[in-house]
C-alpha cells in the first residue's frame, strides 16, 4: 500500500491518502475532503460520503486532484 503524500493545487495543500485501488482519501486543511475514485483515464469521480459510491458528474477540482495525484506517483505526464 502506498504512503500517504501532499499535493498542492491553487496553492492550497491536499494530503492524500491512498485507499484501495484508484481510491483516494483527500484532506484539506488538516480535515477530511472528499474521497475520489479514478474512472478511466484522466475522469475521476468523487464518492457518496455516506455510501462510498461514485457520484457521477464533472467536478473540475475533482479531475484537478487526480491529475496531481497521477503525477505524485508516477503515472501522469508531469
């Protein structure tokens, strides 16, 4: 299982928290976010706080989140 890691995006700082696959825990400022899960490819979605789902819809800072996450460990273009 990967180490948990920080992202900066608008000059803010995520921590991230590696859960299973394409799965991400996200706290900002020090409080859990959001949890977000890799559709395909770049497309990521963010998940029903209280079922763990995918909610299906375009968040921007969502994509944004995983992008840097992609990079951060290794898979994105960097």
């Amino acid at each position: 299982m990967q180490e948990p890691f920080d992202i900066e995006l608008f000059d803010t700082v995520y921590s991230i928290f590696p859960e299973e696959k394409d799965t991400y825990t996200v706290f900002k400022e020090g409080k859990e976010y959001i949890q977000i899960i890799r559709d395909e490819g770049d497309h990521w979605l963010k998940a029903n706080p209280e079922t763990g789902l995918p909610l299906f819809g375009m968040d921007e800072e969502v994509n944004l989140l995983g992008k840097k996450i992609l990079e951060a460990i290794g898979e994105g273009e960097g």
